[in-house]
C-alpha cells in the first residue's frame, strides 16, 4: 500500500501528478520533474499550486524513474507537511493513461471512487500553472458532465496534440497526438495541455478501455475524451488566455525558457508591491524570496532560497545572496556573496564581502571591501572596515577592527573560537589564534599575534621589538 501523510480535512477533490518519466531530453541523470526552476524542482511549483489552491485535496504523485530520489525529495520539505501525499510507483512509463490507471487501480484510488470526489490530473513538468488556473479548474463540474478539459490557443501549435470540435466552435470530438495527426489536424491551432478534471467512475471505466493502437504505442489519456464524445458524454471545455503559464518542459533550453518566464512574473508582482528593480532584464529572484516592505534591487543580482528582504533595504550590482535575511535600511554593496546568513537592520556590508554561512551581522555594522565572515556574530555598531577574515568568532558591540586582521580558528583538527568583548579596539595586521578571549575595552597593538587572553581594559602588544641598523641600507644594496 503506498505511504501517504494523511490530511486532517475531508479531501474535496484528488489530484493525481503524473511524475514517472525520466526525461530523456534533459540529458541529466536527475529525474525530469527534479530539474530546478526559480530555485526548486519543478514539481514542487505543482505542488504549491495544489496546497494553495485545494489544501484539502487527496494527492497521488506517479513515480518511476529515480522514484526513491522523487518521494525523498517531496517528503523532506516540510511545505507538504499538511498534505495528503500519495506514492505510487509505475515500474513502465508507457503514456499518460497507462501512468493515471496505475493510480485509480491502487488503493488510493479506490478510496477516491468511494468518496466520490473529482480527479484533477496534471503533468509534473508543467511548472508554471498558477493556483488560480488549478482553483478554477476544479470548481465543481455540471450535474451531466464527466470531465473538463483545459485547452489553450497558441500560434505555433508544434508538438502539442490538437483539439478536434465539430465545427469551427461547436462540441469537442477529440484530442489528436501531433504524430497522428493529419496535415489538416495539425493546422488547427487549439490545444490540450494536458490537465483535466474528471469525475472519478468515468476517469476508472475509462482508463480500462483505452489502447495503444498508435504512433507511439502508448496509452493516451487524451482518448478519454473520444470515449466520451461518442458516448455523447458532456464535455466541459476550459480555455485559458495565458499559454506561457502552459509552457511544458522537455529540454535544457525549455527549461531556460520557462525559468525566465517565471522570473519575470515573480519581479513583476514584487514590483507591483513597491520594490524598485533597477534593470528587472538582468534581475533574478526565486520563487521563495520575500520582499518584507519596499526595497531597491540594481541590476546583475541574484536572490536565492529562502532570502529575506526587509523594508528600506538596498542590494547593490552583482550581489548574490542565497538564505540571506537583510534587515531595514542595511546596504549590501556591490559584488557581495552571502550564504545562510543575517544582514542587521542599518548595516552596510561591502562592496565585495564574503558572508559565509552562520555569519550574523549585527544593527548598524559596518563589514567593507574584501572581508570574509564564517559563523561570525558581530554585535551592533562594530566596524570590521577591510581586508578581514573572521572565522568562528563571537564579537561584541562597538568593537574596531583594523585592516588585516584574521582570525587563527583552525589548527589542523578543530574549530576553535575567538571571543572579542564590547568597546574592544584591534589595529591593524593582527592575528587571534584561538581559542583565545580579548576582553572589555582592551586595546590590541598593530601587528600583535594575540595568542593568550587579554584582560578587560589592557593594552596587549605581541610583537618583535624594533631595531635599527644604521647604514645597513646601503651595505645590503651594494
């Protein structure tokens, strides 16, 4: 029986994700619907799409190829926690009806024909469709009819299958496959896309008589629509205006395509909501990026993951932040890089600093050119100005740190820690070899190699004594 993550609501409707294929086209070892777009594979844009649009629903995902990789996937993000999800393996990938069967012969299946709920079935690698396009498609069907198809009007029609009527407008007959199309089928312009919503005994009788008489010598879930217009069966025809949100995906450069499309619909509605792109063309934002207020963003910048940005905030040109939460008003400069950290509010960090994960700038910091932090807490109003690297430290408010200075966290087996208290000053060209702690108001002399505690309020000088040689200059010339 396949294993599920049972929802607490009554499903209204079941959804059924045809995810099994292995996408030869990609020419990736990784399973088609894993390939990532705006940041995350592209079934789990599906699946935000069903939890927004139908939390309550019942979801079988079809899984085949990397199957084990797929469910490991879905199952580990904790977004589908509240969702009904079904895994039900298809060992061969021999078309849409023979995937759609192998989930209404399963015990899930039977459970939906028992509760007598609509069936929703949408491919896994249409990653674009809204769940707005997935609400109004499973609004509840006529009394007489047996499915919804959703089709789409497109210019070049080139690889989708046809939608055949009785007329220019009149009743659909049925959906023709490109390659058994004939010339005059494949100069029609309407589409099917492959989403339908059917009522659930008839998508079960169905499935059961459909062949692979064909091309392809594949089970069609589109002859299910021939099935029911010879059947004079009523046909519900959902049309949608906006075929990029159709946009299928089989290719490397498919996906390209797509991943710019859908970029530019996540800038556009940040854009709406007050955020400032500079050159929105040369901007790119995932889809779980957050924008808390109204923000400026210049061009060549990248904002990955789960990268929050907060109200007043400017992000600099060819800033690449990955899980990166920037607070009010802080400015990250040009060509920064940050990873899995926190930018405080008022902060200015770069241009040029690199924040490795667990790194914590605090309020009204200054972090400048070619600093590197890793798990570095810096607390409010301290400066660490340039040409710095601060690994495995903890450093207090209103601390200084000159040029040069480097934290000594790692001697060849561990991570050690330095400890730098508040009011703290470091010149410049020092080095802390930890685990070491500097306390209070301590002053740290120019070129000291700090490598035994400095107590609060101390001047702390560790270097050679000077000596000079007078005339030596010139013997060493000669």
């Amino acid at each position: 029986m396949p294993q599920k993550t049972r929802s607490a609501k009554a499903p209204q409707c079941a959804v059924i994700i045809l995810a099994a294929g292995q996408g030869k086209r990609m020419k990736s070892d990784l399973p088609k619907v894993l390939q990532e777009i705006a940041g995350q594979p592209m079934i789990f844009h599906i699946l935000d799409g069903v939890r927004q649009a139908i939390p309550s629903a019942t979801v079988a995902i079809v899984v085949g190829h990397g199957k084990e990789h797929v469910e490991k996937q879905i199952r580990s993000n904790d977004s589908y926690s509240d969702l009904d999800l079904n895994f039900i393996f298809q060992p061969e990938q021999k078309g849409t009806g023979h995937a759609a069967r192998f989930a209404m012969d399963s015990p899930w299946g039977e459970a939906v024909l028992k509760s007598r709920v609509p069936v929703l079935v949408l491919p896994g690698d249409l990653p674009l469709v809204s769940p707005e396009l997935i609400a109004q498609m499973t609004e509840e069907l006529g009394r007489s009819s047996v499915m919804r198809l959703l089709t789409c009007v497109l210019g070049d029609p080139t690889g989708y299958g046809r939608v055949v009527r009785r007329g220019k407008a009149g009743p659909v007959l049925r959906i023709v496959e490109e390659k058994d199309a004939t010339q005059r089928e494949k100069e029609l312009h309407e589409v099917g896309t492959s989403i339908y919503l059917f009522q659930g005994q008839f998508l079960k009788t169905g499935l059961s008589r459909v062949t692979n008489k064909n091309a392809q010598a594949e089970y069609y879930l589109t002859d299910l629509v021939s099935q029911a217009s010879r059947a004079q069966k009523k046909i519900e025809v959902f049309q949608w205006s906006e075929s990029q949100d159709l946009r299928g995906v089989n290719d490397p450069w498919e996906l390209s395509q797509a991943g710019r499309y859908l970029n530019q619909r996540i800038i556009q509605k940040w854009a709406r909501s007050g955020v400032r792109f500079i050159a929105p063309e040369l901007t790119w934002v995932d889809s779980k990026v957050v924008f808390d207020g109204i923000a400026e963003v210049s061009p060549n910048v990248l904002l990955q993951g789960r990268s929050v940005i907060r109200n007043g905030a400017k992000i600099g040109p060819h800033v690449v932040l990955k899980n990166v939460d920037v607070g009010s008003g802080a400015i990250v400069k040009a060509g920064t890089v940050g990873e899995d950290a926190v930018i405080g509010t008022g902060a200015s960090v770069g241009p040029y600093a690199h924040l490795r994960p667990g790194s914590e700038v605090g309020e009204e910091c200054k972090v400048g050119n070619f600093v590197e932090l890793k798990k570095a807490k810096l607390g409010r109003k301290t400066s660490v100005s340039h040409l710095s690297y601060l690994g495995d430290a903890v450093v207090g408010e209103n601390v200084n740190i000159g040029c040069g200075f480097i934290t000594c966290n790692y001697d060849g087996k561990t991570k050690n820690v330095t400890l730098i208290e508040d009011d703290v000053f470091m010149g410049s060209d020092c080095q802390a070899v930890a685990p070491v702690k500097i306390g209070k108001g301590a002053y740290v002399a120019s070129g000291s190699t700090i490598t035994e505690d400095v107590e609060a309020g101390s001047l702390a000088v560790a270097r050679s004594r000077q000596v000079n040689k007078p005339g030596y200059a010139q013997k060493y010339r000669k």
